[in-house]
C-alpha cells in the first residue's frame, strides 16, 4: 500500500494502550477524546506515555450519551487541562438521555469554551439544527466532527467550522458531500477510533455505493490479525477516497489535513 507523509487523525476514542502505541511508532497526531471523567483519566494516562508529545492531544468534554450521569462540574478538573473542549453536543439517534438535559450540558459548556477561547469539537447526531442555532449564540472556532447529514451543512459552512471527514465517506452520500464541498483550509480527517472504523467498513460492505476500489485493501486490512492495529490503513482508505470526491490527490490532501489539524490546535493557544 502507498505511504503519504503523514496523517493525522483529529477525532479518536483509544481503548488500548496498544493503539496508543501504534499512533506513536506510526507518527500519527491524534486528538484523543475523553467523554467522562473516569475516560478522561485514562487519555491523561496515555497522554503520559513516554513520546507521546507532538503525537496525542486530549480533547475533554462531557459526551451527551453521558450527560444525565455527570456533572459538568466533575469534569471541570479536565476541561481546565485540555487545549479543546469535546465531543459535546446532542444526540437523539444513539442515546435516550433526555434532550433537556443534554442541552444544559451542551450550553453550559459552550459557555466555558467561549469564555476560556477554546475551540470545541460537536457531536451533532440527528440534532444538527438545534445545535447550529445554539452555536450562533457562542462564537467561537468548531470543529464538526464526522458530520453526517443530509441537511443544514451550509449554516455549518457558513460559520467556517472545521469538518473531520469519517471513514464511511466510502460509502456514505451524506458524508461524501462533506468530503467535496468543504473548503481546503476547513478539511480534516478522523477514525472516531477503531470500533467506529470496524463498524463503517461492515456497514460499508452491505451498501451498493461501497467504493469498489476499496474493496481490496479493506478487504486485506480487515484481514490482519487483532494484534496488528490498523490505524494508518483507515485514514489511507480516507484519504484516498475524500481526494477522489475533490478531483484531488492523496498528497495534496494529506498535507493540507494536516496543516489544518495543526492550524485548529492553535486556535487554543
Ligand atoms: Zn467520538
């Protein structure tokens, strides 16, 4: 498989040590999201490995599907720590966790990110409206991450976000129509972790719009052993297909998406 210089991942959940590692010897730069504060402790653990600085970057927030059995306030500790507050947002697809309350602790955070000028990654799952009107109210620099509908992508644009384009883009119409018309300095790139990459490739294997040109070296990736991580193949399958959809190059793009990626983290500094 071809190699482009570098790759950066600017949305994952890390459940192993082992995929830590792999990020590491691989030269990955990963936003590494901690959604509670009992994750968020364990991102700090494998922020804390050795060579990871330059590499991992902890993004905290509290995730909506765990916002009715957390304060913000227990995440506070955290949110001082990072450099970027998220994944916040809301959820009505995914989780039943009353919509009243993810609001206020969406908002809430919201409120500290504007006041502490930290820029902010959102989950928006079948709440893109609401969140975008929610949004206008708190200027700030967003990144919306894995964004994956069908409708309200021009407010979003129109509000200059960040996107991370998800490993379903080689199948999925409404995340391809992010890959295609986001501008080039708004682009990124993210596996949402390993899980979410297993689950967009089996999905991606039941739809007709699968890439066939992918289908060999998903094929060979999924085929590897458990052991041998597979990080760097997924954002390669990414990459590859989102440079398609731009009538780009892979090159090209995997420089920019990492030019941006480091452009976002230092809106927070
Ligand atoms: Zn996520």
């Amino acid at each position: 498989m071809r190699d482009y210089p570098v790759v950066t991942d600017a949305h994952a959940h890390v459940k192993t040590k082992a995929e830590a590692l792999e990020r590491i010897r691989e030269g990955i730069p990963t936003m590494v999201c901690g959604t509670d504060p009992e994750d968020a402790r364990w991102v700090m653990e494998l922020c804390h490995m050795p060579e990871t600085e330059g590499i991992l970057f902890p993004v905290f927030g509290l995730h909506p599907w765990y916002a009715d059995q957390w304060k913000v306030e227990d995440m506070m500790p955290y949110l001082e720590k990072c450099q970027v507050i998220g994944e916040i947002g809301m959820d009505s697809l995914w989780c039943n966790v009353p919509l009243k309350r993810q609001k206020e602790v969406l908002e809430k955070q919201l409120q500290i990110a504007a006041e502490w000028k930290k820029p902010v990654v959102l989950h928006t799952k079948d709440q893109e409206r609401e969140i975008l009107e929610l949004i206008r109210k708190y200027p700030n620099t967003y990144l919306v991450h894995w964004y994956s509908a069908d409708h309200d992508l021009d407010g979003y644009l129109d509000l200059e976000c960040y996107f991370s384009v998800g490993p379903d883009v080689i199948w999925n119409p409404a995340v391809q129509q992010v890959a295609k018309r986001v501008p080039e300095n708004r682009i990124l790139l993210e596996t949402d972790g390993m899980d979410a990459v297993k689950w967009a490739w089996e999905e991606g294997q039941k739809s007709q719009n699968y890439a066939i040109e992918e289908r060999e070296s998903i094929r060979e990736t999924t085929q590897k052993q458990p052991e041998e991580i597979v990080v760097k193949d997924s954002l390669h399958a990414t990459i590859r297909m989102a440079a398609k959809l731009r009538n780009s190059s892979p090159e090209i793009l995997s420089s920019l998406t990492t030019d941006n990626f480091f452009t976002f983290l230092r809106n927070s500094y």
